[in-house]
C-alpha cells in the first residue's frame, strides 16, 4: 500500500495528495495525521488536493474525518486547491464536506490558519482576566 | 432504458480489492477521454464509477466492471456495466434515498451517482446479485 508524505513546514503540518488513493491509504493518511498533530503540537492542517481529478464520498468522509479529529486535537484544517470540476461533482453528489474550512491555494491556506491562530491567543487573553488586554 | 449501440468489445476488470477501485476510476477515465467527454463530465462519470466500484466490492462481495463506447447518431458515450452475485438490494427505493445506508458510509453512493449519469438501470434479485448500468453522454 503506498502512503500519502506528511512534510512540517514552521507549526502547519502539509498533506499534498499526489497519488490516486485506495481506501486504505486514505484511512491510513487519517492515522498517521492524528498521530503527527499530537507528536509535533502543530496547529494547522493543509490537504493540497490540486493533483486529485475526483473526490467520492469515501475521500470526502476522510475529510471531514480529518478536519474533526484535528479540530479535537487543537489543529484547524484547510483544504486547498479543489479544482472547479470536482467541486461541482461534489456539490451534484450531495456531499456538503462539513466542518471542512477551505481556501484556493497553499498560500491562502496558511493565511486562514495564522489568522484563525491569532483570534484563538486573543480569545484566551480576553478570557483570563489577570492577563494585560491586548492593545487594538 | 439504455439506449444507443456499443462499439467495439468491452474492457473489463474485476473488481476484488480497493486497489481494483482504482484500476476501475483509470479505465473509466481513458475511455471518458477518448469518446471526448468535457473535463466536468468525466470528473462526474469516473466519480459516479468509483462510489459503485466502491458499492460492488463493499456490498456486492466483489464482481466486474465493464466499460463500453457507445454511440447513439451524432454523439459517444461511456457505458459501464458493474456486476456482482452479492445478496442483492432489498429495498431498491429505499437504497437509493440520500443519506440511506447499510454499511456505515454516507448513503450518497447510490442515489448520489445516479445524478451524476444521463442514464442509470438496476437489476437486483437474491439470486442473481446486482447489475448497474449507468451511460454518460457526450454533449
């Protein structure tokens, strides 16, 4: 079975499917996510599907597997680069890829994780009365 | 119903693996290409492929594809026959209700791909297993 690479790239952890998956290298690449968010404490996520001609209901579910898991370790995942003809057989299929934040491009991908990294620290200080407020 | 008449001897493949989900998904695509269908229109048929390959190994026990061209006058298309002699579908309007599902999926295998078709036939008995036929047409 081949498996999908996992690269660190600063506290983002980079899933760029290049291969066609079988189910079982896509349930594996949900593994071996859980395990490296919680071995690196990274806390951003980004799936490059650029290079994937289909998304069925199999792949979507890992998704939004992914997504949720991640979510429950602290991490914010976001899909990038579905190409046009795959978003509208998604849509037509009737897969909706809930909970799954999704951007045009790696770069924008990081962009959404920093900022959504950075209103996370904010709420913290605002909850914790004893820490300065931050300045506006 | 099925229209227009098949040109030339159907590729098959067997279908006993995950790994032969992803032969069925490369076979469906060449054979999309070469009868010319848009990019969208083979991104919808070999997705539809892959959920019913899918449904073949998962509920069927295993069986075979078969890809055909068709042609019907002015326009080509794709034919794939997906066969198994699995249990068969109970309740056929019931399996093919979004969201329905026996085997822990998301139930839009079915009735998802059945949208994604121009034409889409059920056989399905207890005895026989089950025998779809979807056609997708150039346009």
């Amino acid at each position: 079975m081949e498996r999908v690479p996992i690269l660190k790239i600063g506290d983002i952890l980079l899933v760029s499917i290049q291969l066609d998956m079988s189910d079982q290298t896509a349930v594996q690449l949900q593994e071996d996510l859980a395990e490296r968010i919680v071995a690196t404490g990274c806390h951003g996520v980004i799936i490059d599907i650029t290079a994937l001609d289909i998304v069925d209901s199999f792949v979507g579910r890992m998704l939004s597997t992914i997504a949720s898991i991640s979510k429950v370790l602290d991490a914010e995942t976001v899909v990038v680069g579905m190409r046009p003809a795959v978003a509208i057989t998604l849509v037509e299929l009737g897969l909706s890829l809930n909970g799954i934040r999704t951007a045009l491009n790696v770069e924008r991908g990081m962009e959404l994780i920093a900022a959504a990294r950075a209103d996370e620290l904010d709420h913290q200080l605002d909850d914790d009365p004893d820490a300065e407020t931050a300045t506006p | 119903m099925t229209t227009g008449v098949d040109l030339g001897q159907p590729q098959a493949q067997a279908v006993r693996s995950d790994e032969d989900v992803v032969r069925v998904r490369q076979l469906v695509r060449t054979v999309a290409v070469a009868v010319k269908l848009s990019l969208v229109d083979q991104t919808k048929v070999v997705t539809a492929a892959s959920e019913l390959a899918r449904n073949t190994l998962v509920y069927g026990g295993g069986g075979t594809v078969e890809v055909t061209t068709v042609e019907n006058g002015r326009r080509k298309g794709v034919r794939i026959v997906f066969a198994d002699s699995g249990p068969g579908i109970a309740d056929l309007d019931l399996a093919l209700t979004d969201g329905y599902t026996t085997g822990g999926g998301l139930g839009l295998g079915l009735s998802g791909s059945r949208r994604l078709v121009d034409e889409f036939e059920i056989d399905t008995s207890a005895e026989t297993g089950t025998r779809i036929t979807v056609t997708k047409w150039s346009r």
